[in-house]
DNA sequence: GTCTATACTTGGATAGAC
DNA sequence: GTCTATCCAAGTATAGAC
C-alpha cells in the first residue's frame, strides 16, 4: 500500500529498507537470546539476520538504538498477549491461570530472555536504565487494571491497594523469570504457581468481590 | 607515572600477592557499581584500584574468574548482615522490618548492583548462569529457615510451605531491587514495605505461630 | 539502500625484563 | 610478584563505490 511516506524509493531498491529494517530487529531479538548482551554485537547480529552490518549504523545509527527497537518490537508482540490473557480474567483463580501461561509464554518466546539482557546491560549505558524503565511501566499498568477488576471493590483492596500490589506482581514476576533463565529449572515457579491457584480461590472466598457477588 | 604504595617490597614478601588479590577484588566491586559489567574491563579495573592490568590474569587466570570472586566477596559480606538481622527476628512483623532494613543495605553498599550485572552478563559467558545461581541459592536456604522459624508452626505454613514462600520472597526481593536500580526510583519499594510492616501484624493475629503463643 | 573495505578504539591475554 | 610493552581479536562506526 501506502510507501513509507516522504522516503523515495530508488527504482533499483527491492523490498525497500523497512524490510531490512524488521530483520534487523529480527535478529538483534535472536541474537540476545542465543547469545546475550555481550555476545550480540553488530558483527553478530549481521551474521545472524544474513544481513550486512554496516546498514545497522544506515538503519538505527547505533546498536544501543537497535536493542531497542528490539525492545520495543518483543515488548509489542508480548503486551498483545497479555492484554488477552488478562482482559478475560473475571477472577482471582482466573487471574493467576493466565498469569501462569504468560510466565510460560514468555520464557518460551525468550522476550525474558531479551529484557534480562537488557536490564544487566542498562548500567553500562547512560540513560538506558530510564528507557527500560519505561518499556516494563505498561506491564505495572495492565496488572493494575486487572487486579482492581477483579479485587478492586472487595475490602482487601483497602489493606493493599492494586497499585501497590501490580508492583509488587510485576517485581515478583520479574525476578522469578530472572531466576528460572539462570538455573533454568522451571520446575519451582511452576510449584508456586500451582499454589498460587490453589489460594485464589480461598482468598476470593475471604474477600469476594463484585464480580463473585454479581455472578 | 609509576605509582607508590607495595612497590618498594622486597621480592618474594608474605601477604603481598594476598593483597593485591584483595584490591583487586574490591576494585571490581567498585567498577561494577560504577560503571556496569560492560564498562569492568580489565583495564578499568586495574585503573580503580591504581593496579596494573595485567597482575588480573596471574593472580585470577580471566577476568570472568574475576567477576566471581567478586560475588563470593560481597555475598559472603551480605550474609553476615543477613543472618545477623534474620535470626533477631522473632515475629512476622519482625522479619518483615529485617527485610527492609536489609533492602536498604543491599541498595547502599551496591551488591545488589554487582549481582545484578552479573546476572545480565550471565548467558555472555558458559556456566556463568550456574554458579551465579549456587551463589543465590543460601538466601533462598536463610530465607525459609526463617521463615519458618516464625510461622511454620501456624496452620498458615499447610496453606503456603516455607520451602515455597522463601522461593516467592528471594524472586521478589531480586525483581524489587533489580527495578528500583533502573529507574533509581525507591519509594515504591519502601511504600510496598511499609505496606508489608502494616499487613504482617494482622497475618500473625490470623495465623498464631508458637513464638507469639509463648509470648 | 546496499555493498566492500577500512579507520580507529578497546579489550583480553601473554612475554619477558626486573 | 610486579612491571612495561605488545600481540591479536573484536568492537563501533564511517567512507565511498555501485
């Protein structure tokens, strides 16, 4: 459809840059999960997308603008899943199932694997610890909004406000992610996501809220 | 500019070689904290501690072995404040208070930065992920010794195995650290303990333990 | 837009004098 | 054990032809 606005293409340009582009990010994203941070250098990223290394500097200017634009892309992809996994959420019991299968998801599509990268490698560039900040914010956001659907108008949510607690679900989530991706045994976040959903519904039964009361 | 200090030792000098390990090592916490894994190079090093750059491969072999005894460093320097806080506690509240003090700690004297950034090179470098993850694996231990020296006795303990609760607490106590040293940000971290300090003491009320029992 | 070639810098690691 | 000097590999980034 529409070209990429004011950029002409040159008669002799096939697929044009926006292709190359996406590759680029294709590969940057396979490259920090096969390699890490400090194995993913223009060099190898080039090599991983089949591409020419150059044209990262043509493209994004730099490799920091490259991861994140990796960043970005992953982050995109995983929020789609997210936002359904948590919008059809009417409980607390509901709640953790899908906070389940997200923890899957993502260990499986290595966007943690791309974010734990990035987190380790935020200190070793300046301003970079803002920009991921910034980028894990929705996640804090998101997990507010369905904690207080589902918690919100219950009493509980007066001893610990959905604000507070999102945070701490996205901490918590983080580090167990953090955790598994360095041992790489599962099989302990799977245990405590098996109690997880095994006290949703006791506590739903302590604190019910309007979407138990209504039906 | 030759630089003074343990030049002048006659050769072959006891402590001298134990010394310089020793610089070397504080010198690697004090980069890593200040300028992140990518920025601890072996230079960068030597150029702390006012030490020559190439003294790293006699005395460490790599730097990479470096970076461990490092971690070994500062771990073994934590756990001593941990154990001192954790084995004061007597009640919920009390351990709830320890964690926070002990957050603060970590945030401070930067061993959470140095684990951190570790932890991010982790994958850059074989077999890392696994000796990181022995060196974490004590919390986890002190944790649930803890843990269960103040309620495990509750009926609280069936519902939610400190073996478990300590896996949960270790994964947030990380996730918690790990995101308020991207965006430099604590107050939601001492809002979330401030919030646990105000939860713990009607947890305890609810699930009485032996130590509030003999009171 | 994409390529080849390369300038320039930094990093890990070693050799050999003292 | 410590130093100076250096090798070599890898990194980011740019120049210029097509």
């Amino acid at each position: 459809m529409a070209k990429p606005g004011t950029k002409g293409r040159p008669p002799g340009a096939k697929g044009g840059g926006r292709a190359t582009r996406a590759q680029f990010v294709e590969a940057t994203i396979e490259t920090l999960k096969r390699e890490g941070f400090a194995g993913a250098s223009a060099r190898a990223i080039a090599r991983t997308g089949g591409l020419n290394q150059s044209l990262i500097f043509y493209h994004f200017g730099s490799i920091n603008d490259l991861f994140l634009a990796a960043l970005d892309e992953t982050s995109a992809r995983r929020m789609e899943s997210y936002r359904a996994a948590v919008d059809g959420a009417r409980s607390l019991a509901e709640l953790v199932d899908s906070a389940a299968r997200i923890y899957r998801e993502d260990l499986e599509s290595g966007h943690i694997k791309v974010l734990a990268e990035l987190i380790g490698a935020a200190s070793a560039v300046a301003g970079m610890g803002r920009q991921i900040s910034e980028r894990i914010a929705p996640w804090t956001h998101l997990a507010r909004e369905a904690i207080q659907r589902v918690v919100g108008a219950s009493p509980a949510a007066a001893l610990l406000p959905p604000e507070e607690l999102a945070h701490a679900v996205v901490a918590l989530y983080l580090g167990m992610e953090l955790l598994t991706n360095l041992d790489g045994d599962r099989s302990t976040a799977e245990a405590l996501f098996n109690r997880a959903a095994l006290l949703a519904p006791m506590l739903s039964a302590l604190f019910p809220g309007p979407t138990q009361a209504g039906g």
